[in-house]
C-alpha cells in the first residue's frame, strides 16, 4: 500500500511538472512572438526637403494609410544628394514593415549616375521591394513672372546663344528636375548652368528669390505660385497637355523631343514579409481612393496613376531603362 501511495504521488508530481512546464513554455513563446502588424507608429520617409513634390504628396498619402492600417505614419524628411541619402537609409532598414520610403522617379537614376562617374552605386534597385505606384505627373518648365522668355523657343535660343550661362535649379545632381532639363537641353542642343538644391521645395525658392533664372517642377508645386502672378509656364514634358494648363504646349508641340514624368511611389526594405507587403500595398490602395486624399491631390492638380504589382514592376523596368538612357548621356559630372 505504501509503494503504491508513493508511486501514485510521483506520478503526480511528474505530471504537474509536465504541465507547468509546458505552460511555461507556451508563456514564453506567446512572449516571444511577434505582434501582429503594425503594432507601433510607421516611419515615411521622404528624401528630399519640405514643399517637393515627394513631400506634398506623401503626407496626406501617409495620413490616409494610419486611418487603414490604424497606427500613426510619421513622415521624416532626409534630403540630400539628390534623394539619394534618404533611398540610401531605408535600404538598410529592417524590412519589419515599419520604415517606408516615399521616391520619385530619381530612385532609378542615382544608381546609374553612380555607375557612369565610376563609384560603386550607394544602393541598388534590389534592396527595395516595390510597393505601389502612387502618382505620375509631367514637369513643367517655369520662369519668373518678369522673365524675357515668353516660350520654350525664346528660351532655347537664348541658352544656345549663351552656352552655360542661363541658370536653373533642381533638386539635386542626378535627381529628377536636374535629369528633366538635361533632357531638354539634349534635344535642343543647348547648354544650362545647373544650381543643384536639397529638394524641389528650395529648387522653387530659389527661382522665385531670384537665385536662378529657370526650374522644372511637378505642376502641382508650380500652380500656387501662377496663380499669384509670380513664375510663368513654358512648356510640359507630358506626352498630352494638361488639363489644368490646357493652354501650356508640351515639349514635343515647340519642336523638342522631350518626355519626362515626376512619378512617386512607396518602397520598402528588401526582404519585406509577404504578408506585411499585402497589407501595406491594400492601405495604399483605399488610401488613394480617399476622399481626403483625393482631394489634397486635386488641389495639387497632379494626377493619382495607381500601380502595384507586376504592373508597377514592368513600369519601374521601362523607365529605368528610359532615363538611364539620358544619364548616359549626361556623363561624369563634376
């Protein structure tokens, strides 16, 4: 009777062992596994300086996203270097979801512009994984409201006349605005003197403070200042003119063979989670379908170009290849 009192205790304590160790176990797993995604604020960040395209686009995109996804998306701006040294800073994020980038264009150009001065590139496209195409709107080519040039024409003349003499600002070297005119300036054969800034907010600046004599710009940040009789339009890069400048010729209609877009689009760290990726391609998604969105991007005038997928993959292939083409050509810049 006694051995097997004592057996039936033993047994017993084994298996409440058991039990409580397996309960620690699960305790300790439930600790240990992540929390459901998004479970803290997002960062956005947006390489270049307040008042750009990037910038103005980005931030109600980004609020319409945390009314989705249900935490705060806090934008950082990191200019410099064209936007390169905010592409660079996200690159070697942790793909977790909670650092995005908000691009334009540029991030295709800078790793070519690289190549083409002789440097290793300071990321590649492959440290990015695509999330969505969000907007694509033609640059337009601004002046001064007290300009002498009343056309692209006027303009290119002047700059063929006076190699390197007509200054014009841009976000950077190699950056969006600079390549735009570059462009131009390829097909008219003329030759500007670039002033490279911190983001297309200063570019703009820097023309209405009479620092420079020419800029490009998205026509949503080119369309306050016109309105209040400041800055002038020359002409569009658009394949079509603008239905908010119906009046203002595309590069192709004053006789130049030049088609360029300020695209924008998120990205996120290589290596991004396929769930967390569905999850953050779906808020983009209702996010530019938000009435709220909508409307800061009608005030804009530029137009929201919905991509994602192996969509917004075949349309990255085309103009990487489109606008390496260009910075080819554009050479080693000193």
């Amino acid at each position: 009777m006694t051995h097997r009192f004592f057996a039936a205790a033993a047994f017993a304590v084994a298996a409440a062992t058991t039990t409580a160790g397996l309960a620690l176990v699960a305790a300790d797993a439930q600790a240990q596994a992540p929390a459901a995604w998004p479970s803290r604020p997002i960062t956005m960040v947006v390489p270049f300086a307040p008042g750009g395209i990037a910038d103005i686009t980005g931030r109600p995109l980004a609020q319409a996203m945390s009314r989705t996804l249900g935490q705060p998306i806090v934008i950082e701006n990191r200019p410099g270097a064209g936007g390169g040294v905010g592409m660079v800073h996200v690159a070697r994020q942790k793909p977790d979801g909670y650092t995005l980038l908000m691009a334009l264009s540029s991030i295709v150009t800078i790793p070519e512009a690289d190549r083409v001065n002789g440097r290793v590139p300071s990321y590649q496209m492959k440290e990015f994984t695509p999330v969505a195409l969000v907007s694509a709107d033609p640059t337009v080519l601004i002046v001064r409201a007290d300009s002498p040039w009343k056309t692209v024409a006027d303009l290119m003349k002047d700059a063929r006349s006076r190699p390197g003499k007509i200054t014009y600002s841009s976000s950077g070297i190699y950056g969006t605005l600079h390549v735009a005119v570059e462009m131009l300036g390829q097909s008219a054969g003329a030759q500007f003197l670039h002033v490279p800034f911190g983001g297309g907010g200063p570019a703009m600046t820097a023309l209405l403070g009479g620092q420079v004599e020419v800029t490009a710009q998205a026509p949503g940040v080119a369309s306050p200042h016109v309105k209040a009789g400041k800055v002038r339009l020359l002409g569009s890069w658009g394949a079509q003119r603008l239905k908010a400048f119906p009046e203002l010729p595309t590069m192709r209609e004053a006789g130049f063979e030049a088609e360029f877009y300020i695209w924008s689009g998120v990205f996120a760290p290589a290596g991004l989670p396929a769930d967390v990726l569905s999850r953050v391609r779906g808020a983009v998604r209702e996010a530019v379908g938000d009435p709220v969105f909508m409307k800061a991007m009608a005030t804009m005038e530029t137009p929201i170009l919905h991509l994602q997928g192996a969509e917004f993959d075949e349309f990255l292939q085309r103009d990487s290849k489109r606008l390496a083409d260009v910075i080819r050509r554009m050479g080693k810049l000193e």
